[in-house]
C-alpha cells in the first residue's frame, strides 16, 4: 500500500508540473488561451480545410 501511495504522489507532482510548464508556455509566447478556440499546432496555410 505504501509502493502505491509513492506511486499516487509522484503521478500528481507530475500531473502539477506538467500544467505549470503548459501556463508558463503560455504566459512566454503571448497567446490568449480561450477556452473553445481550436489549437492550430504545424498546419500548412495551403493546407486543404476538410470542414
């Protein structure tokens, strides 16, 4: 029980550190996260929209 509560804990400091990493990536690039709007990650311009 005590392995599985390490395990548990070091699952949530990284669940915590990735997030803190994810708000200082935006907080330094300037970009308003708005809730709702679509990531636009390495797309082409001339991409075709299949929407």
């Amino acid at each position: 029980m005590k392995r599985i509560g390490v395990w548990v804990f070091y699952g949530v400091g990284a669940i915590a550190i990735a997030y803190l990493a994810l708000y200082a990536y935006a907080v330094f690039t300037g970009r308003d996260l708005q809730p709702g709007d679509p990531i636009h990650i390495f797309r082409k311009p001339d991409a075709p929209s299949y929407s």
